[in-house]
C-alpha cells in the first residue's frame, strides 16, 4: 500500500476519538476491508491504535502533525527570511536522500520535513526508526561558497546549537561527539551530514535530523543502544509544532554562523555540551581498539584522547566511538 495514500485516514482519527469501521469507510469511500488494510499500515509505521469492540478504531494517544504555517508562525523574522521553501509529507523513504536528489534546483534553505521515514539512516549506514510522528525526521539544504575542504567540523557545530537550544528550553542535551544528542546517557537524536560540491567551492550540504519527541514504547524495542525522548524531560508540556520551530531555528543559525565564520567560534562551546568529557571511552576501529579518556576536540573538530603512552586524536570519519 502507497503510505501518501493514508493521509485522509490519519486526519479522521488523529484527535483520538474512535470511529468505528463503518464509519471510516463511508467517509473515506472505501470498503471496510480497505480501511482495516489502511489501519494495518498505519501500525507497520509505527502509529499505536486500538481496536476497541462495538466502538471501533482510536489512537492511542492525539497526534500532533506538523503544520508549516503554525512552524512559520514561532521562527524570527530572519530566520524565516532564511527558508525559501517548508515542504511537509506525510512518509518519504528519507529525507537526505530526497534532497540530493534534487540537489541541483533547490534554492539554499530548503527544508523537507517528514512525519515518517521507511529508510532513514544514520552515519554509516545504520537505520534510524521513526514511528510516525513520534519526533522531527527531516533535513535542511545549504548551499556555501567556501568548499568541501572548509566544511570539517560542520556536523560538531551544529550539533552544538541544537544542544544550546534545548539547554535553553530547560533540558541538559549534550553532544556525544561526533554526531549524536543525548539526555543522561541516552540517545535524544542523530545527525547525518552529507556534503557535495566543489573541493574548493561552491558547495553544498544536506543536514539530516532525526530527533524523538514522544517515543513509543515499542519503538525502543530492538534498538541498539538505549534512547530517550524530549517529553520525558520537558519541564513542561510542550508542542511538536514548536519543538520543530526550536530546532530549525538552531539549525539555521549554526549554518549561517558557519557560512560566514566557520568552525573556530563553535570550539570554545563545545565544553559547556561535551557529553564524553573526562570519561573512559573505547575507541573501535578496523585494525582494532584501543581505550584512553576523552579530553574534548582540537581546532578541527577531531576528538582527543589521552592515552597512557600519548594524546592522540579522532577523526570523525574513521571510527566510533563506545563508553567503556
């Protein structure tokens, strides 16, 4: 089944009210079996509902969809000034790897939001779930005049403003370098980068985000390291609409810095949201691995650790990086 096609379902029950099947199929001009099949995909994507008897079909808890205007409506001026286009849909099989698609036409600050991901992947290739409308999934488009090789750091630098920004809303996020948010030890959100363009400019990025705003119970079943998500630990009530408003905002303002600084202004706040700083770590690579403790990043953006022997330094695109 075509998910786009699951649109008028999910605008029928989003409330949280039950319908039963009758009902949807005369408002859908579908045949009950039709519906029941659209409720099932519905569930492969991660949506919790119920089947209630003598009452029908409800969610298990409202969603909230994103909404570009109510998005619009909570960025600055200059921030909206930055993004040409807000484009939302329903299920995409990723964002990044739509946007490079269509790398050649967009206009920088495109942004593409998507409420679920069938192929969302991480740094190296790992998937990342994403239950339907259980979080932010999307990415943002960039264009630069400086080249590929003035783009280290890139991914550090914007993990940073999204740290500084939810630190802001009252929760202590911490980058775990290179590339991952977390709360206590727990993974909050992932960021994948990917870059193309000339060597030495123009360039272009794609920033993907996946971030959890209320993650299922099941969802976390399978994953590979625990995770968390924003309402466990938002001081308070806090809309999907505005959280996504919070992490664009952040997005755009380390790009734009970026644009125009580059990655030395971002060094000296990386202490304040370092979450490996002074712990033991074990760092895994193809020939091996070895231990030592993280003592932040060099000016380039590379993670160092002490050693007994030495200081020796991380790059990014070589290996990962595991507490001990």
């Amino acid at each position: 089944m075509n998910p786009h096609s699951l649109d008028a379902l999910i605008e029928l029950i989003a409330a949280g009210d039950a319908h039963n099947g009758e009902d949807l199929a005369r408002a859908l001009g579908l045949s009950r079996a039709a519906v029941w099949k659209k409720i099932e995909a519905l569930r492969a994507l991660g949506v919790e509902i119920d089947g209630r008897p003598g009452s029908g079909y409800a969610l298990v808890r409202p969603i909230e969809r994103m909404d570009a205007t109510h998005i619009r409506r909570q960025l600055s001026a200059s921030t909206n000034a930055a993004l040409p286009d807000l484009r939302i849909v329903s299920v995409v099989d990723s964002t990044n790897a739509a946007m490079r698609a269509e790398a050649s036409r967009l206009r920088s600050g495109s942004v593409l939001l998507a409420e679920a991901q069938t192929a969302g992947r991480g740094r190296r290739g790992r998937a990342w779930a994403s239950p339907f409308a259980a979080g932010f999934l999307g990415s943002l488009f960039w264009r630069f005049e400086r080249g590929l090789a003035d783009l280290g750091g890139l991914s550090l630098a914007v993990g940073i403003a999204l740290a500084e920004a939810w630190r802001a809303q009252g929760v202590d996020v911490r980058v775990k370098w290179p590339n991952d948010l977390w709360i206590d030890g727990r993974k909050l959100a992932g960021l994948l980068v990917e870059a193309g363009g000339e060597f030495h400019g123009p360039s272009h990025v794609v920033v993907g985000l996946g971030l959890n705003m209320r993650l299922p119970a099941a969802a976390r079943d399978g994953l590979d390291q625990p995770a968390t998500d924003l309402a466990t630990h938002m001081p308070q009530p806090y809309s999907r609409n505005s959280a996504v408003a919070v992490c664009i905002t952040a997005l755009v303002a380390a790009l734009s810095q970026f644009e125009r600084e580059g990655f030395a202004p971002f060094v000296a706040r990386w202490p304040m949201v370092d979450a490996l700083a002074d712990r033991d770590v074990i760092v895994h690579e193809a020939s091996g691995h070895w231990s030592g403790i993280a003592r932040g990043i060099d000016d380039r953006g590379r993670l160092q650790v002490q050693t007994t022997a030495a200081m020796r330094v991380v790059d990014a695109g070589e290996i990962s990086i595991r507490l001990s």
